[in-house]
C-alpha cells in the first residue's frame, strides 16, 4: 500500500460503510447464522461444528464453520468433521463412500442442505471492482456469477491438505482501530527520526527500504509483543540497517548510463569521503590515505577530458578500495548510533501501545492443551476482542476506495468464527489495511514489491502439480488460497492467516514460499524449513521462489543447494517471468504486473515421503515452468527497485542447470557453509523485486 492518496485508507476516516449496509451485513444470506450449542460436545464445537435452523424445512441442521459441511443428523467425531482427525490417527476410520476422497474429506452437499439462503460458492470465483463495494453484502447468486467472468486473483475454493498439531489460542492482543491508528501515528514517527538521524549525522536520505526491510529483519528474533514495532531483539545493532546505511556512505551511489554522470559521480565521491575524513576523529593514517586518494582523482579529473565511461567507473572502484575501509572505520560509531536510536524509540512505541491496548481489553482464561493432529486452521486468539467503534462511509470521486473487497469478506466467512453477524467485519478490515499500510510506508511504490505475488497461473500449476495448498508468506491482501502463514496474527487471523510462518510448525502438506527479499528472513526461512523437514515423517513439501543473486551468492540460496533435502532445482532467466503486484488491491488494471529484473531460483525441499508423494518429474516440472511464462494481459512494467546500487554489482540473469531428481543420500550436505560470509561484504541488493 503505497501512499495515502492510493491506499484504501483515507486520512483518520478511512474505511466505510453506511448504516444500511451494515444492518444488511447482520442478516447475511451466503451463511447460516451459527451459534454455539449446549447439545454439542466441546470437542465437536471446536472442530467447527454448530447447530442451526432450516426456516424452510423447519427442522435444525448441523454446519461446519471450517468445512462448508451440512448436515442433518448430529455429526460423529471422527467420521464426518475432517478438521478433528484428517489422517485418522485419533478416531475410528470414517464411514460411507466418500473415503476415497484426500484426507477423508466429504464432499460438500448440495446448496439445498447448506440452509436458508446459502450460496454455494464452490467454483465462483469473484473478483469485485471499487463501484461493487457497497453490494457485496447482498449478492445474489446469480449477481456472484455475473462477476465471476472477470479477472480473479485468488481460489479460494481449494481445500487444504496440510496437518499441524493442535495448538493453544495465541495470546495476540485483538486488534482495534484506536490502537491502529496510534501504531500508525508512531511509526510514520519512527519512519521521520530514522531520515532525520541519516540527514544529521551521515548527511545522506535513508537508503530506500531500508526501514521496511530493518521491520522484516528485526521481526525474525524479535521476541517482544508488538506485532509491529520491535522491542526485544538480540542484537540490539540491526545487521540490515547497518549494511545500508555504510553501503551509502560517503555518498549514494546509483546507477550510471551516460559517461557524463560517471565523471560527475567520481567527483562528488571524492570529495565528500575528503570533507568526511576531515571532519571524524580518524588516525593520521587514515587521512593521508583518503586525502592523497582523493587529490589524485580530483587531479586527474582536471586534466583528462576524453576518458570514457568505462574509464570513469574503473577509477570509482578503485577510490573506493582505498578509502572505503577509511572512511566506514570513522563512520561505524555514528552508524551504530543510528540503528540504537531507532531500536530503543521502537521499543518505548512498543510499550506504549500495549498498555494502551490492555486497558482496552479484559483478561480471558486460555484452553486446556490439546496435541492431536488436525487439518491446518487460522490462528485463534485467546483474549475476547473488546467492542468495535462504528466504522462511516466514505467515498472517492462516487465510487469506493478497495479492491477485492468480496476476496475479504469470503475469507472472513471461512475462517472468523467470532462474529457470526458481521458485525465486526468492516472495522478489522480497516484494521488490517491499515497494518499493512503503515509497515511498507507511504512512498510512491513503497513496499509493493515485499508483498508482491506469483502469477495466478503458477499457483494453479503448482496446486495441479505438486497439490500446493498453502502459502508461507502471504497476506490476506495477495494470498491465493485461502489457507496461509503471513505476518500479523492478530489482525490476519481473522481472514485466513496461520500466523507467522517461523512459528507455524506443520507436519505434513504441500507449501509455495514466496518471501520478502530479506537476506535475513530468508535465511530464517532456511533454517525453519531444515527444522520441519528433518521431524516430519509425515509427507512434506516446500517448492521456494527466491532471487538468483549470485554475486555475491545469498547465504539462503546457498544453504538450500547444499541442503540434503534439495530434489530439483530450475532457474529462471531475468525478463523472461514476471510478478504480481503487492499493491493489487488499489492498482490500476494495467499495473497487475511487472517483469523480473533478475533470475528466480525455484527450489524443491522435500523430506522423503514429500518427495515420493508430489515428485518433481520432467513432465511436471517442465509444465509449472510454462506456466511462468508471460501472459497475454496488458504490458507488463518494469520491476520497481530503488535508484541506486553500487557499482560493482551486477543483476545475475545466467541460467542455472536443472538439477536431477536425487534422494538425499546422493546429495553432499557439507557444502552449507561454503559462502558465510558472504552477507557481511554484499553490498545493497535490488531487494524490491517482488515476492
């Protein structure tokens, strides 16, 4: 979400609806009205069952919040909710014809048994435009149809096949607008101390990103409450933060094309590592060095007017040899003070909030353990979440503001299980694009390439393929299943989301990672995948699309072709794939999509029942890499990036060979640390291609 006049929300009133809708919203005709029951046992009301009223038939019925399941005789645990014991492992196998089907899983009935009034919404995929807004709430089935001919993003119709032990409800404080609206407020605040420190201290802007991706950094060992704003990590020195903001000193360096802005570029390096070394408490070595240096290419600048561009660039590199070491030595304290300052004012946000938002909430019991296996549900919380305010209309030029507003309202059916009358649905919607907006700040493009997507006809292909059903890192905004791990418990649950994916611990299914290009996160990501991979016996599998940076290699990528669990691996070519916007959502039509500026490496990571039940073979492999391949919709743009990199580095768009199937006997695991050190001395990466 990139800015406030793009995003769906607007100044302090941001999202809307009238008081009719929202009556309209109490008396929703897609679902039964679902109410805990006495008659039920607690273990089937927490495999989703409850028990309704047929107003046509006049008799009560039995319906599964996760499932879409009807029926008329009291179900049996075990036999008819697949959500309690998917693999058969706690309960006596079911009964009837439909055992053939994956997971034990029933097929849904017809929408004569589904209750009064519901549609079913298998196969209608709806993609709903801004002037559609306001009727969502009373579509009819034949209005859903009409509109599911246009252009979807999304399937929210695939069931999942993956299985988790059964976990407490979390202890995330619930979201609401007031404490929204506050972390918004502090975090543009954070955002402004962060440009003003780079300005007064090193004299350069922060480099572009650099704050989004130090949230994404420090959130892999945060182990604070924010879901946010961190506060308790180890170090305290963000590796990320520090890299940029050296990587930009003495000056920003960017891309060069014309000899002309080369010549100008090694001049204004020259002279500000000079000002610089003459300004810091640096030891006379270190500014004989960088003076000498310095006056030698001022020197040779004045006297040389037909050197080429190439000319220019090769006495750039080699003035940032010699005075590079120099002048990051009498920077390292000031930098390092920087990302202190930012750490300690998050934490002190961090605090705040939380006490704000506890005095808003009253303290609830949490749930008896449980350790049975059962089909992958949204996180639960355990605190009640307190009364909502009154969320108001607004419009824009007479039409509203978001996009796939119906893609939210089906997935808060599938997956709330709170608010039955949709009563609190307009005012967590508001909380969760606010989230999303304030995290990846309010910069033109800003943000859009960390939550970008695959293209719709890879997800098919892999769910056709290698029954992918999940997604690792997602949002409810990008997610094209239903079932997914995303960033914010809190606000995401609501709508599908398993929560973070490093504490997501499933034990067997078939999963897309996608993640932000965080060297750090992914490399998390690497180490939570080796985890489960190594535990599961069940079958498990993880097909990974990261960046193919190779100069220097990542130490994700690295990690992964030395893995023992690597089946297959393909590349890729840069300009030859494209993505899907992260700001899909708000976009215009012609700005879905964008080319890669660099080779995508596609992974496969697969314990050895994963590898024998969803086998990378020619034939599928060859059949998902089709699907990468351009479509016929509008042109494509050019992949967002920030306007700078250094100028040793180089976008590898070399084509790696398709590795052979192999077990992981066959495969050298001792390769892992062949390239540890090789983050410390990368310099700043195109890190906003999207994800």
């Amino acid at each position: 979400m990139s800015n406030e006049s793009q995003g769906p929300v607007k100044g302090e009133a941001a999202l809307m609806q009238s008081p009719s809708v929202s009556a309209s919203a109490q008396s929703l005709p897609l679902s039964p009205s679902t109410s805990k029951s006495p008659e039920l046992p607690d273990e089937l009301v927490q495999a989703g069952w409850s028990k309704c009223w047929s107003r046509r038939e006049n008799r009560p019925y039995y319906f599964n919040r996760f499932t879409n399941q009807s029926l008329w005789e009291v179900p049996v645990l075990g036999q008819h909710d697949v959500i309690s014991d998917p693999l058969g492992l706690n309960a006596a196998p079911a009964e009837g014809g439909d055992g053939h089907l994956g997971n034990n899983q029933r097929k849904r009935r017809g929408s004569e048994e589904q209750g009064p009034g519901y549609i079913n919404l298998k196969r209608t995929k709806v993609r709903l435009f801004p002037h559609r807004l306001l009727s969502v709430m009373s579509m009819s089935a034949s209005d859903l149809r009409s509109v599911s001919s246009q252009a979807i993003y999304w399937d929210l119709d695939i069931q999942t096949n993956v299985v988790i032990r059964e976990q407490l409800p979390t202890n995330h404080l619930p979201p609401h607008p007031e404490i929204e609206l506050q972390r918004a407020q502090l975090v543009t605040k954070l955002r402004q101390h962060y440009h003003e420190l780079c300005l007064q201290r090193e004299g350069i802007d922060p480099p572009r990103e650099s704050f989004n991706r130090w949230l994404l950094e420090r959130k892999v060992i945060d182990k604070g409450h924010d879901p946010l704003l961190p506060s308790d990590c180890d170090p305290v020195i963000s590796p990320s933060m520090f890299r940029e903001v050296m990587n930009d000193i003495p000056i920003r360096l960017s891309r060069i094309k014309y000899k002309e802005e080369a010549r100008k570029l090694l001049f204004k390096y020259a002279e500000a590592a000079k000002k610089m070394i003459d300004s810091r408490n640096a030891s006379p070595e270190s500014r004989k060095v960088v003076k000498w240096n310095a006056e030698d290419t001022m020197s040779w600048l004045r006297r040389d007017h037909s050197a080429s561009k190439e000319d220019y660039m090769d006495r750039l590199e080699h003035l940032r040899q010699q005075c590079g070491p120099h002048v990051a030595a009498v920077a390292k304290d000031s930098v390092e003070g920087i990302c202190s300052k930012i750490y300690q004012l998050s934490a002190e946000y961090s605090r705040r909030l939380r006490q704000t938002h506890l005095s808003l909430l009253q303290e609830a019991c949490a749930s008896p353990p449980q350790s049975r296996l059962v089909s992958c549900y949204p996180v639960r919380l355990t605190l009640p979440s307190p009364p909502l305010p009154r969320v108001e209309l607004h419009f824009e030029n007479d039409m509203a503001c978001l996009r796939h507003f119906s893609k939210l309202e089906l997935l808060y059916r599938y997956s709330c299980v709170d608010d039955p009358r949709f009563e609190k649905f307009l005012s967590r919607v508001w909380c969760l694009l606010k989230r999303y907006q304030v995290m990846f700040g309010s910069g033109a493009n800003e943000g859009t390439g960390l939550q970008g997507a695959l293209p719709v006809p890879v997800f098919e292909a892999l769910n056709r393929q290698f029954g992918v059903t999940s997604e690792c890192f997602a949002s409810p905004l990008n997610c094209y299943f239903k079932q997914y791990a995303s960033a914010f418990p809190d606000t995401d649950s609501y709508f599908g989301s398993r929560g973070p994916f490093l504490s997501f611990c499933p034990v067997s299914g078939s999963f897309e990672a996608n993640p932000p290009f965080c060297e750090e996160l992914m490399d998390a990501m690497v180490t939570h995948f080796e985890e489960l991979l190594d535990r599961s016996s069940e079958p498990l599998s993880f097909i990974v699309f990261v960046p193919e940076w190779r100069d220097p290699v990542t130490p994700a990528l690295s990690r992964m072709e030395g893995s023992r669990f690597l089946r297959h691996q393909l590349s890729v070519p840069a300009y030859e794939h494209e993505y899907r916007s992260g700001s899909q959502h708000i976009c215009k039509r012609d700005e879905m999509y964008y080319r890669a500026v660099h080779g995508t490496a596609v992974l496969f990571l697969q314990n050895e029942a994963g590898f024998s039940k969803w086998t990378p073979t020619p034939e599928r492999v060859a059949e998902l890499s089709a699907a990468y391949r351009p479509s016929s919709h509008p042109p494509s743009l050019s992949s967002p990036g920030p306007a700078h990199v250094a100028p040793g580095d180089r976008e590898s768009a070399a084509k790696v060979g398709e590795r052979p199937l192999m077990s992981p006997s066959s495969h050298d695991s001792n390769n892992n640390n062949s390239n540890n050190n090789n983050s410390s001395s990368s310099s700043v990466r195109d890190k906003m291609t999207p994800v």
